[in-house]
C-alpha cells in the first residue's frame, strides 16, 4: 500500500507545483538597466532648449516607463563649460537617480596617460559626494569605452578604481545614439522636419537592430540572454526618442533594473569589482576570444555627419 501511494504522493507534489508556477504568473521577464552618459551637457542645442528642459523631459520619459533607477555618469567640466547646466543635475537628485563618474573632462584614456586619466577621475569626485550626500556615486564609466590599449595600463587604472571602491558601468547594449544628437540640432535651426522624421526612423532601426546583435552574441556565447546595460546619452534627441524607445523595449520583453542589480549577474563580476582581468569584459571580445565570427555594427554614425549640413 505505501509503495503504491508513493507515486501518488510525488505526482500530488508535482501537480502543486506546477499550479504554484502558473499561479505565479509569467516567468521574470529580461532585465535592462538604462544609463546616460555626458551629463549634464551632450551634443547641440536645437533652438529654444535648454539643458534644464532636457533633463526635464528625460526624467519625466522614465518615470513614465517606470524605471526607478537610471544612472548618470557625469562630465563634471560641463558645468564650467556651460554654467547653469548643473541645474540639471539637482533635477535628476531630486528625482532619486543617481549619478557616477565619466571623469571630469571626458580624456582618452591612451591619448593622456594612466596618470593623467587618475588625476581627471580625482577631479570629478568632490561634485559627485556632494550631489550625492551619503549616496553610493562610485560608479565609473570610461570616456569611448577605451581601458587602455596595454595590459598595464588597464591594470593599473582598473587597481587605482578598486582602491577608490568604485564599480565599472560596462555596457553591453549601444546602438551610438550620440550620432543623433548633433544633427537633429542642425535640422531644427533649419526646420527641416522631414530630415528630423527619418532620424526618427534610423533612431529606432539602430535599435532594434543593436538589440539584435547583443541577444546573438549573448545567446551563442551563453545559450540564453544575460541582463544588459544599455548605455544612452543626455542630449535633446534623446530626450525627444525616450519614451518611444523604452516602451520597444518594454514590448520586447524587457523591465527594467539598476544597474547595481543587472551587474551583480557573473558576466559582470570583474568589472562590479574593478578588478584587473584578462578575460574579455563584452560580449564581442568573449565571442571573438571563442573563436566566433563577430558580426559588424549594421549602422554607420559616420552616415549622419552630412544630415542638415
């Protein structure tokens, strides 16, 4: 009688299971977290707007898209460049999203040094603690995405950012949205709203398709999708696409997280930690270090020099 109530039992166990799973609802969905570069100040002006204006409108984009924490990495020289620009920063603080490093004046890192470089992320710091009154700001995010093109110099930049306690923003989702920016300035001086119409359109086809290239690189590396870091820029044309884009990327499938969550995945953990590493810390330099074919960008930010000139 036991061993005949046995199976019973384990089909009971796993029928309350599977009813727990659908109860449940839908499994989690992909995480993203969303970040901006070059705050407070990124690319032209259209006219009538305004840093401030900006910010505003880019707040206001994510707080409809519900997503709670978007990190800034900010470029503290732009408040010297462009005095009354650090309003927007206030603006993003008092909407509780942080802020982070992208050194002060947005140096090259093989262009000026390890040395140089350090001395520039020194500089940055004083604004961001006190922007961030207590808050953890060690987020850094290195100008062009360039580590340095020697293993000592990424070594020694990477130890000098753990000593610090600073976290690396990697970027594992870009589709050069800086490219736009420049040229939607120039078209609106102009008012050319047909040019301003097929940037819209390029905008979101660079999307999608950059999109595309991250979950295949992800999904032949790892079999699956990893969360990922999308990294956006705090410019007008941004401002302007936001709320288009996230609500693609909600259709897709997407919510979205901080990017302290999305890090803590392992793909992350080298650069969560700043540690000095030789294993490759994107997806293209992992799947080219396998031996896989690396697909080239489908999109040319260089076609958009001539829009509106």
């Amino acid at each position: 009688m036991t061993n005949l109530n046995r199976p019973l039992r384990d089909l009971a166990k796993i029928a309350a299971l599977v009813l727990a799973l659908l109860c449940a609802g839908p499994a989690a969905a992909q995480q993203m977290a969303v970040t901006f570069d070059d705050l407070p100040a990124h690319g032209g002006l259209p006219p009538g707007q305004t840093r401030v204006q900006i910010a505003h409108d880019i707040l206001a984009a994510l707080k409809a898209a519900r997503v709670r924490s978007a990190t800034a990495l900010v470029n503290g020289v732009q408040v010297e460049r462009e005095p009354g620009s650090e309003a927007a920063l206030d603006l993003w603080r008092k909407a509780d999203h942080p802020l982070g490093s992208h050194t002060w004046s947005h140096p090259h890192l093989d262009m000026v040094g390890p040395d140089a470089f350090m001395a520039d992320i020194a500089r940055n710091e004083p604004g961001l603690a006190a922007r961030m009154a207590g808050r953890d700001w060690k987020w850094f995010r290195y100008p062009f995405m360039a580590e340095g093109a020697t293993p000592e110099t990424r070594a020694q930049v990477r130890r000098y950012l753990a000593e610090r306690g600073y976290h690396i923003a990697s970027v594992t989702l870009s589709f050069d949205d800086w490219a736009f920016n420049d040229p939607y300035a120039r078209c609106m001086t102009r008012g050319d709203m047909a040019a301003v119409a097929e940037l819209e359109r390029q905008y979101m086809d660079w999307a999608r398709l950059s999109l595309a290239r991250s979950r295949g690189l992800a999904r032949t590396l790892y079999g699956r999708d990893i969360p990922y870091v999308l990294v956006l820029h705090a410019g007008a044309f941004d401002a302007r696409m936001l709320p288009r884009l996230l609500a693609w990327y909600r259709s897709e499938g997407f919510r979205f997280a901080s990017l302290e969550t999305v890090e803590r995945h392992p793909f992350y953990r080298d650069d969560y930690d700043a540690r000095p590493s030789d294993k490759p810390l994107s997806l293209e330099a992992e799947a080219d270090r396998r031996g896989h074919v690396v697909p080239p960008r489908p999109w040319n930010p260089g076609s958009l020099n001539g829009v509106c000139r």
